[in-house]
C-alpha cells in the first residue's frame, strides 16, 4: 500500500458518486502512476470527467477515498492543494473581463509574486507556447480559440504544479490547430511532473499519453500502459476502441 | 478590485456631504396642510415670527390632519393652522359641533400641545349660491331655502355624510332633491347656470373667482371650523406671543379675499402674506422680508432632492448588494427575498410613506426609508440575477485553478455581474429620484414640495418648477450612470453587447 501510494499522484479507493438517484461511479479503484502523462478515456457518460473532478476536490465521493500526492484530500483547505495542480477546461474558460496577462497570472499575485516575477514567468509561458507578446493586453474575446486554449494552459502551469489536470482542453478546437497544440503539449510534458488527460478520443490520447484507463459507465474497463493495453485488450469494447484508430 | 474602491470611495463621500447638509440649526418649523388656506396661514404665521428674529423652517404641504397632528406631537413641526371642529371630531374625538378653547386646551394637555385664540374666521361647510341670484331673491340665510325651487348639486361627500344634507334637511325641513357632483366642476356648473345651489368650505377663494355668495347657518347645523394656531407647548413665549397678535385679524370675507389673491389672481404665498401683515399692521413695512428667488428655491430643492435619493440609494447598495451576495448561492432565499423586495415595490408610494409615518415621524427619516425600500428590488434583482447567471463553467474554473471562495467572489464573480449591478443602481436611482417627488407629501422637501403646492393650487408653473428639475435629474443621473459604466466595466463586458 505504502509503494503504490509514493509512486501515484493521485489514488482512488472505492469511489462511488451518484447524481440523484443514478450512481455515475461505481466503486472505482485506481492509482494513477506520477511523473506520467495519463489518459482518462470514455464515451460521454462514463464518469470521466466526474472523476476528475473528485481528483481536486470540486465534487467529494460518496463513498470511498481520494488521496493526493500521497495524502487524503483536506476538504477544509482546498485552495491550497488546487494551487499545487494545475486545471484547464474545454474552450479555456477564461475569464473575459480580464486581460490574457491578469487571466494567466492571477492565482500567482494572490500567491503574492513581485511583478518583475509574474512578467518573467508569463514571457517564458508565452514562449513555451509560441503566443506573440503583444496578446498579453488582450481580452480573450479576442483571441482564436488555439490562441484561449494555449493561455489557458499557460495558466494552468503558471505555478508549475506538480500535477495537471486536463478536462478534454483540445475538443473544441479544429484538427489542424488541435494537431498543433498537441505539439506544445509535447513541450509541456518536461514543464511538470504528473498529468491527467481526460478526452473521449482515443487518438488524442494514444499521441499524447503513456498511460492509459479505459472508463465505461462509471467502471474501470482497462489500464495499462498505452503499448500494453494497445497489444493486448482483455475486453471487446477496448478492442474496437482501438479499432476505429486504425 | 481598484475601481470597486473607487466607486465606494465616491458614494461614502456623496454621503457624507449629504447628512452634513441635512444636520441643521434649531429653527422654529411651521406646517401646513396640503391645501390653499393652509399655505397662506402657514407664511403668515412664519414672516409673522420672523419679523421677531427668529428663524423659520417652513414644512408646508404635509398629506392630512393626521400626519399634521403627529409631527407636532413628535416636534417634527411647532405649530399649524387646524380648525376648531377638525380639533374635536378628528384629533379629540369628542364630538363637540361648537368647541370652545378651554375644552380643546383641556383636552389636549396631555399631548403638551394647545390652541391659541381664533383667527377669526369660521371655515365651515356653507351654502352658496350666485350673488346675483341670491340678491334677486332676497336669499340671505338657509331658512329661507324650504319650499323654493331651485337646482340643488352638492358633493358626492356632503351628499353622503350625516352631517352633511340629509341631516341639513332635516333640522331646516328642506325639500329639493340634491344630485351629487365633483366638487371642481360644481363651481362651473353653477357659472353656466346649469345648478343654483351647491356645499362649499366658506373662506374658498373660489367663490369669489364665481360670484357666489354664502347663506347664514341661522339654526346653526354646521360644526365651527374657526382657525386656530395649533402650537407645542414648549414653543418660546416670545414666538406664542407673535402668534397671539393674529387672534381675530381675519373674518370670513377676508379670509376668502386673501385665498382668492393665489387661487384667482395666481400671487405667491410670500407676496398675499406680506401685504396682509403689513396692511393689518403686524409688521412694520420697514421690515424687510427674504423673498428666495425662483432660482434659489429651485437649488433648495433640488439639493434636498439629492439627499433623499442619494442616501436612499447608498442604503439601498449597502444593504441589496452584500444580501444579495449571500442569498444567491441558494435559489429558495435568494427567490425569498426577491419576493419580499417585490412585494415592497407593489405598495403604493403613497401608502407607503403614510404607513412610516407612525413608525418614523415625519421628514426626511421616513421618506429616506421608505425610498431606501424601493430601491431595493432592482438593486437586489440586478444583483442575484448578475451572480446566478454567471457561466457555471467559470465558477467551477475559478475555484479549481486554487481561488478561495471570497477571493472568488471579489475576482472573478462580482467584476462579471459589475455591468448587471450597475444598471440595477441606475434603475434605482431613476426611481428613487421620481418617488422622491412624493416625500412632500411626509414633509420631507425636495422637488415634490413644488409640485404638491403646484397640484393644490392647480398652478402649473409651481408643478414645473418641481417637476422640470427632476426630469432633468433623472435624465442627469442616467447620463452619469453611464459614464461609471464606461470607464468601470471594460466594453466588451456591457450589456447588451457581450462578444459572440
């Protein structure tokens, strides 16, 4: 217990969630490896994104427990802990009255960062993502959505946290600027120790992902690392999930 | 947030300025009904002390008898003009048709108020009839009235009351069928004709604009309505003895003469009053008297104005924004209150404002609680919607990438309902700044004094004179609302033109 617990990031322990009266998590048992990037995939509905959600405590379990970096989540300081992982959504979820600049460094003035730092960081995040300096005035409104998308994982990783949650970041963005925000996570991959991917496209996650966990209707179908689950499918669901890649 | 800060900064120095200017010396404050005569007593009254050096506070145009009777007793005002029989059947409820000022003084002791001798003329309910008519017919009292055949039309009221016909029928046997009309177009129909004999309160100045003549109550039916300085006991002998100087100096003609000089020949009340002393020799001519200029008196009120809707307003803020605030995270108080703020919106202004009285007294207090009420609803509307309606994605975001909840609120929540809130105040204040036209009627001042006299007198410059500036007011305030607007709320932000 105490090896698997060191070598996880974040470990699920019988977690069951219901909304109302349908359970959308049935007693999920799952250690997701550190220092990885690992895909969370499943149709709509299968408790994915639930998941993810419990992992940094925006939604508590009903039963069950959920430890991060090797300790159970304290529900009574949760800012403390969401700001050593870092969240990024759908369509970026940027806030629109603030500028690209104020979006991308707010949690880190709150952390209290002289403004020397905060510039520094920003150009660096900037870089890493290929934006151009003069976005930072912008509001978002202004922006493309690969532009949204690419600030929003430059907040994501403002504080360099040690975990990155993704809730399907790429989704709305078109094959040809997905293609190359894909390429930037890439870059990312060095800037942070663990992360989880939750996407319903197995593609997106066979290229971005070493470690993989099929979800179907609130249960763990299969995990593995992509290689291994890839040759060797225990179920015919996952099977032709691959199927379709090909 | 620096440009919430500043907005408070702003208001907290718009209210300062406002209670600095509301706190004042201790003047005597004369009242007066919201009716000619009273306007007329009430200025008498008030150059009559000032000619002593004292410093006079007019309250003039407040809503009713009892509104009058109540802010003297709290010392909202320190003397009126009411009549005898207002005094014994409404305020003592004694009944007495023919009250003398021993049994009114006796009665009102407890109160530590009292009456002073008459004024001399008795404003009764009358019979009146043309002049002209009454001469050609030998008409000098009503019991000569039986068995002529005249077209007889009286008030809808004195029809109904016991003692208004049936019981004048009765004590002088009157025979002629009466048919109830409008009091205003009585006086017309009786010009054109059309009716002989109609009911008229006996000093109104209308009937010397028509002609008309009054009959004697010979059996003497009607109750006495002599006019009498109602006053605080503890007014200063020096101003009781100004006020003394009045017993007697009217009759019923003159009386009548001096309310035909506003209601007929459209002079000020300051003008009627001023001639009236200085022709019965109460104040020397040498005396000079401060006539505020249409424009002076216009900033008065317009100030005044802005204190009442700025107070209300800021109150309104003070407490709409921080409830709603705590409400909305719950859809079943957060609707509670929304229906608690809407029910308050459905009471009549009016209503409202006589239902603070007994609570608040009279002046500015009430008027600013009860406009205080009324801004609450959209205020708090504007806001709950603002922060419901906020994407809930955003929400989740904002607490996941490691914001607490009140850094939530100040960064991320209340900068996006900004516009929303915003346009609230603005709603209030537009609301405020109209209602506040109806706090005259409390004594509260502002542009609504104006307006009330205006209405009572039927002039309409006076109605402009209040209801010209808050227009404008209103009009002005929008515009600034606006501009807070622009330079707080980036401009992609405001309503109406959110991005696709």
């Amino acid at each position: 217990m105490e090896t698997s617990t060191s070598e996880s990031c974040i470990q699920f322990s019988g977690v069951t969630k219901s909304w109302g009266e349908t359970e959308v998590l049935h007693g999920i048992d799952l250690a997701l490896p550190s220092e990885t990037v690992t895909a969370l995939v499943g149709e709509s509905g299968s408790g994915k994104s639930t998941l993810l959600q419990i992992a940094n405590g925006l939604l508590r379990p009903d039963r069950g427990a959920v430890s991060v970096f090797g300790s159970p989540i304290d529900y009574h300081n949760l800012p403390e802990l969401r700001r050593r992982m870092g969240f990024a959504v759908q369509g970026g979820g940027l806030f629109p009255h603030m500028t690209v600049f104020d979006n991308i460094s707010l949690v880190a003035r709150l952390e209290g960062w002289s403004e020397a730092k905060l510039s520094e960081r920003v150009e660096e995040l900037f870089a890493l993502f290929s934006l151009q300096g003069e976005l930072a005035d912008r509001y978002p409104h202004e922006l493309s959505g690969g532009q949204q998308q690419r600030v929003s994982l430059s907040r994501s990783i403002m504080l360099a946290p040690a975990l990155l949650l993704l809730d399907e970041p790429f989704s709305a963005l078109d094959p040809i600027t997905r293609a190359s925000i894909h390429e930037d996570f890439n870059a990312l991959r060095s800037a942070t120790n663990s992360t989880v991917l939750v996407t319903h496209d197995m593609a997106e996650a066979v290229r971005l992902a070493d470690y993989l966990v099929v979800l179907r209707e609130g249960r763990v179908m299969q995990e593995g690392d992509v290689g291994s689950v890839r040759s060797a499918p225990t179920d015919e669901y996952v099977s032709h999930l691959f199927e379709v890649l090909a | 947030m620096k440009r919430f800060m500043h907005a408070v900064v702003a208001t907290s120095a718009l209210l300062t300025l406002s209670l600095s200017m509301a706190a004042r010396a201790e003047p005597i404050v004369i009242g007066s009904k919201n009716f000619n005569e009273s306007y007329v007593l009430a200025e008498i009254m008030a150059q009559l002390v000032e000619s002593k050096g004292f410093e006079v506070d007019r309250r003039t145009g407040l809503g009713g008898t009892t509104i009058c009777y109540e802010a003297l007793k709290s010392g909202e005002i320190d003397v009126y003009a009411e009549y005898t029989g207002t005094l014994s059947q409404v305020i003592l409820k004694t009944g007495a048709l023919a009250p003398t000022l021993e049994e009114l003084n006796t009665g009102l002791a407890p109160d530590d108020l009292s009456v002073l001798p008459s004024l001399g003329f008795n404003n009764t309910y009358a019979i009146t009839l043309k002049a002209t008519l009454a001469e050609s017919w030998g008409l000098t009292k009503v019991s000569q009235l039986p068995g002529q055949d005249f077209e007889v039309a009286v008030s809808h009221e004195f029809l109904n009351r016991e003692d208004g016909w049936p019981g004048l029928a009765e004590k002088y046997g009157l025979d002629q069928q009466p048919t109830g009309i409008e009091h205003g177009l009585a006086y017309q129909a009786i010009d054109e004709g059309k009716i002989d004999i109609t009911d008229a309160y006996s000093t109104d100045g209308d009937l010397e604009r028509y002609g008309l003549t009054t009959l004697v109550d010979d059996k003497g039916y009607f109750p006495q309505y002599f006019a009498v300085p109602f006053i605080r006991n503890d007014l200063p002998s020096e101003v009781i003895a100004a006020l003394r100087q009045l017993a007697g100096a009217f009759d019923d003609a003159s009386m009548r003469a001096l309310n035909a000089r506003v209601v007929v020949d459209n002079d000020d009340f300051v003008t009627v009053a001023r001639d009236f002393l200085v022709n019965s020799g109460l104040v020397s001519e040498q005396v000079t008297i401060h006539m505020p200029g249409t424009w002076e008196l216009i900033l008065t009120d317009t100030t005044n104005h802005l204190v009442l809707t700025g107070i209300a307003v800021f109150v309104g803020c003070a407490i709409g924004i921080p409830l709603g605030v705590i409400v909305f995270p719950n859809p079943g108080a957060s609707r509670a209150v929304l229906y608690v703020a809407g029910l308050m919106q459905t009471i009549p202004s009016l209503a409202l404002l006589a239902l603070m009285i007994p609570l608040f007294g009279l002046g500015t207090v009430p008027a600013i609680i009860a406009l205080t009420l009324y801004s609450l609803l959209p205020i708090l509307r504007n806001t709950i919607t603002a922060l419901i309606t906020i994407d809930p994605e955003l929400k989740r975001v904002s607490l996941a990438i490691g914001l607490n909840t009140a850094q939530q609120l100040r960064y991320v929540l209340l900068p996006m309902a900004l516009p929303n809130i915003l346009s609230g105040i603005k709603t209030a204040t537009v609301i405020a700044i109209g209602t506040a036209t109806l706090a005259a009627f409390v004594g509260a001042g502002g542009l609504g004094e104006p307006i009330v006299t205006g209405l009572s007198l039927n002039d309409m410059s006076l109605i402009l004179r209040g209801a010209i500036p808050a227009a404008l007011l209103a009009i002005v305030a929008e515009f600034l609302f606006d501009r807070l607007e622009k330079s707080l709320v980036p401009a992609h932000m405001l309503s109406g033109k959110l991005p696709e």
